[in-house]
C-alpha cells in the first residue's frame, strides 16, 4: 500500500494587469515538492508453481521537485485564454524529467 504524499506548494501570483491587446493578463508560478512513500521494492514476481518467484525491481518515486509557471488573459468577462508550462524532475529516487504545456479557452455561461 502507497502511503499518502507529503507534499509542500509555495505559490505566487502577480497582480493583474490591463494590456490594450489582451485585455487583463494574470501571471502566476508554482514551486512544489512532494514525496512519495511505501512503494513496493518489486512490482512483478514470476515463476513456476512450487518455485521461488523472480521479482522485477519497482520504480522508486522518492521526492520530486515541480515548477509550474503560468498566464492567463481575460478577453471579456466570459472568455479567458490560458498557457501553463510545467517541469517536473526527481530529486531523489528513480531519475526521471518531464516537461509539459497546456494551451487553452475558458469560456462561461
């Protein structure tokens, strides 16, 4: 059984502010660290019946350090336009990095 992840967010968003082509822009970042517990130290156990099962070593989580970093512009009061771009990266545990970004209309009704 995972255990719950301890986690820690520090956030920041800029004030808003009016532009003549995008209307309101509202910059914000996001620094996250979160680790994860109880992983199992293997995932997969293969054998005949009656022997002793082979384990496949499981991925080890560990900690992971987030940077998420954002705006967003509000059109009108009903439509707004959105790009987030995020880096995620083991700081401990197994190596991995992974980079995204979200692209986007919000519209309300």
């Amino acid at each position: 059984m995972v255990k719950p992840e301890p986690r820690c967010r520090l956030g920041y968003s800029a004030p808003a502010f009016d532009t003549a082509a995008a209307g309101r822009l509202r910059p914000w970042a996001t620094l996250g660290l979160q680790d994860t517990q109880g992983e199992k130290q293997s995932s997969v156990y293969v054998g005949a019946a009656g022997e002793a099962p082979l384990g496949f070593p499981n991925q080890n989580l560990g900690r992971t350090a987030t940077l998420d970093i954002g705006v967003e512009a509000e059109l009108n009061p009903s439509v707004n336009l959105f790009l987030v771009g995020s880096y995620d990266r083991s700081v401990d545990g197994s190596s991995f990095e992974q980079h995204q970004a979200n692209l986007g209309v919000r519209i309300k009704w």
